[in-house]
C-alpha cells in the first residue's frame, strides 16, 4: 500500500491591482495634502487670498533715486507705508509684454476702487534698465497706465534694492543687437505701515476682483 504523500499548499499568486484602482489612490493622497496645506493656510489667515502671502508681514524696503515733480528730476526717498497702500513693481521701459500688461490691469484694479480707496493706493515702478530709462522716458511711459509713480535707481543701490524684495534681473542680448532686461515678475502688494503683505505673479492680475479684493483687506487691516 503507498503511503498517502504530504501536499504543501502553494502561496497565492497576488492579483494585480487595476492600474485605475492605484490612480485613485494617488489622487486621493494628492488631495488630501493639498486640502491639508490648504486648512493650514485659511487657519493662518481665514481670508481666501488670490496672491501669495507672506507668513509674516515684513518691513518693505524704502526706494531712493530720481523721480519727477511736474517736469523738473528730483532725488526722491519714497518710505513704503506713509498711509498709503502700493502695489510695487520692478520693470523697464522698453518691455515688449510683461511689465506693460501688469501696469494695465493694476491701472485697472485701481479703476475699480471707490475715490476714498483710490486715494490711499499707489502703484510704484522701479525701473531695471537706469542706464535707457531717464525719469522723464520713465514718467512719459507711464502717463499711458495712468497716475502711476516711478523711479530711477542707479547702481550698485539698484541691485541691492531688488535683493531686498527677491527680485532677479539680466541683461539678456538681442539677436539684432541691444538687450532687454529678463527679470522677475512679480507685483509687492505693501500695506500702509510699510510691511509687505503679498505678492501677485502677473498672470494672476487679469482676474481684478480678487485683485481688488485681496488689496482692500490689506487695506483694512493696515
């Protein structure tokens, strides 16, 4: 008589997970992280801000150079704050896109805004190309986005001034000769004690509600 033979059971094969199954997975995960970061952010600040907000609000840097009062250049200091509310941006005179695309639509969020709120907001353009944009080319530019602020800053100040807010610049070579200046892009909302609050990339500044909702809670709470 044959012995009875012993059967080792055999482990399961695992069956592959349905590839739908694992992107539901990932995009779960996704969105419960984004919906973390998301409620960290509204617990820091329970107003839905459309810019970028810094965690803490920090002194903005004062701007000093050659402005123009009527048509005369004057050595000017403009001390961010004073009661007023700026939207600042870094540009140049000769950009084909960016800077007078962002110039527009802050002229724009301005229109929009009650004479009293019209008086306590400012926008202020700092050009990045001193050696081409004189205070008279820089004035005559912006009179076409209305009661804009600009002003010449020379080197080395300029440079030290754009660090102070984050801000990068180059000289980019043209191919028929000359340059353009490639440089950050983004618009510093600064509250009325001087303390800068947030920042706008300029693609975000063709939506003026919540442009003009984001400045008159800074506004409120300066």
């Amino acid at each position: 008589m044959t012995p009875p033979q012993t059967v080792t059971p055999q482990a399961a094969t695992p069956v592959p997970r349905p590839w739908y199954v694992s992107a539901l997975v990932g995009l779960l995960a996704v969105g419960l992280l984004l919906g973390g970061v998301w409620a960290y952010t509204r617990l820091k600040s329970p107003f839905p801000y459309y810019g970028t907000v810094y965690d803490t609000p920090r002194p903005a840097a004062s701007v000093t150079g050659l402005g123009m009062v009527g048509s005369v250049v004057t050595p000017t200091t403009i001390a961010l704050g004073e009661g007023k509310t700026t939207a600042l941006f870094f540009g140049f005179t000769r950009c084909p896109d960016v800077c007078p695309a962002t110039l527009a639509y802050l002229e724009r969020a301005r229109q929009a805004m009650t004479p009293s709120e019209q008086a306590k907001f400012r926008v202020l353009f700092v050009s990045l190309d001193p050696g081409r944009d004189t205070p008279q080319k820089i004035a005559s530019y912006l009179n076409y986005f209305g009661p804009a602020q600009g002003v010449q800053v020379k080197e080395p100040a300029l440079a030290a001034l754009a660090r102070s807010y984050g801000v990068s610049y180059v000289k980019a070579p043209l191919p028929g000769g000359g340059y353009q200046i490639n440089h950050t892009s983004a618009t510093f909302l600064i509250d009325a004690a001087g303390n800068k609050r947030l920042l706008w990339d300029y693609t975000q500044l063709t939506d003026t509600k919540r442009v003009l909702n984001d400045i008159r809670e800074v506004m409120g709470r300066s």
